[in-house]
C-alpha cells in the first residue's frame, strides 16, 4: 500500500510539472508570437495604406492624362480649323486673282498706267518654290507698296524650252501663283489687284541654247503699274541672279 501510495505521489507530481512546463510552453510561444503577429498587423496597415496611396496616385495620373490629351485635342482641332480657314483664304485669294494672256486684254485703259517698280526672281530647274533671296528681292519691291496708289501688279511667269508646251504654261502659273502668294500674305496686297500671266516658253528672255540662258528664261518678272501722278517717281529695277 505504502509503495503504491508512492506511486501515486510520483504521477501526480509528473503530472504537475507536465502542467507547469505545458503552462510555460503556452506563455513562451505566447511571447514570441505576439510581437510576430504585431508586425504583421503593422505590414496589413502599412499595404492597405500603400495600396489606397497608389490608388489616389493612379486616379491622379489618369485624370492629368485625361485633361492633357483633352487640351491636345482641343489644340489639334485648333490647329486643324487654323490650317483649313488659312487654305481657304488661300484659295479665295487664287480665285480673286485675274488671269490672262496679257494684261492689254484685261486693262481697258492701260496707257494710263506707268511702271513705277519692277523686279524679277528666277527658279530651279522644274521648281516654283522661292529660295530666301527671292523673298529678298520681293521685299525690297513691296515695301513702297504701302504709299503707293491706285497700282496693279502684273506678275508674269515663264520657263525655259525643255518639256512640252502645255507643261511650261502650267510650271509658269505655278512659278507667278508662288510670288503672287508671297507678297499677298507678308504683305496684305489685295488679290483684284494681282495680274498673273503664264507665258511658259514662249517669249524667252535668253538663248535657250545655254544653261545661263536657260536658267534666265526659268522666271517670274513682276511690274508695279500705276495709274495716279507720282511726284517724284521712279522705277526701281530689281533683278535677282
């Protein structure tokens, strides 16, 4: 009895300490989770603050980007009903423009009229584009424009003898419409007052024989007539090389 007494006494006292180290375990683990699971709170926090801050950022940038291609947009159609107002003063001024095979058929009264300027600008094999220097001498012819009255404009164009006929009248028109296009929009010469003959190769200035010659024929003469006294008038030739 006594030794089972004993082992009676050794069990419930494996058992209290059983107990006592489960007990301990409980406040160990206990100890080392806690702050484990405070830190991943804290990391919970910190991505959903993250993730709200790259939302409002998103919602900021796609709105910016919404009103930077709006402004875009509205600047493209702008610049588009810009270019299309600015072609067709273009091509109201080419209609306004009189054309004619020579100023004598279109200028009842022509006699009246004396040149009081002139000059000439020439142009690249097969080109109608005025280069820099003839914008020069185009300046230099339209500047007395203002305090010039009751003129005419007759802007003549011509080509050298390669290519066919009906070529050169169209080369020559487009070389004239080039200077008439200029000093209309630099210089705001009204388009009735514009005079434009293509004469393409039919009058040379030159011997077509040469390519000095040649490239005198490839030009465009322009003519400041007017019709009212000019005191002191004089004819200022401007010749472009």
């Amino acid at each position: 009895m006594r030794r089972l007494t004993q082992i009676s006494g050794c069990t419930a006292g494996v058992v209290a300490l059983l107990l006592a180290s489960g007990c301990s375990s409980k406040k160990y683990v206990k100890s080392q989770t806690a702050p484990l699971i405070q830190h991943t709170n804290e990391l919970d926090d910190q991505t959903a603050t993250n993730n709200r801050n790259l939302k409002n950022l998103d919602e900021k940038t796609t709105a910016g980007i919404g009103k930077a291609q709006s402004s875009a947009d509205s600047a493209q159609q702008n610049a588009q009903q810009a270019s299309t107002a600015s072609s067709a003063a273009q091509q109201h001024a080419q209609e306004a423009v009189n054309r004619a095979d020579s100023l004598a058929s279109v200028v009842s009264n022509l006699d009246s009229y004396k040149q009081v300027a002139a000059a000439s600008v020439t142009f690249g094999f097969d080109k109608s584009v005025l280069t820099r220097k003839d914008k020069d001498q185009l300046d230099q012819l339209a500047t007395p424009l203002n305090t010039t009255k009751g003129y005419i404009l007759e802007v003549t164009g011509g080509t050298d003898s390669v290519g066919s006929a009906e070529y050169n009248y169209d080369l020559s028109q487009r070389r004239a419409e080039a200077v008439v296009q200029y000093l209309a929009s630099k210089y705001n010469v009204p388009a009735h007052k514009f005079y434009l003959i293509g004469i393409g190769k039919d009058k040379e200035v030159a011997s077509n024989k040469t390519a000095a010659g040649r490239a005198q024929n490839r030009r465009v003469d322009i003519q400041v007539l007017s019709n009212m006294q000019q005191g002191n008038a004089t004819v200022s030739e401007v010749q472009s090389h």
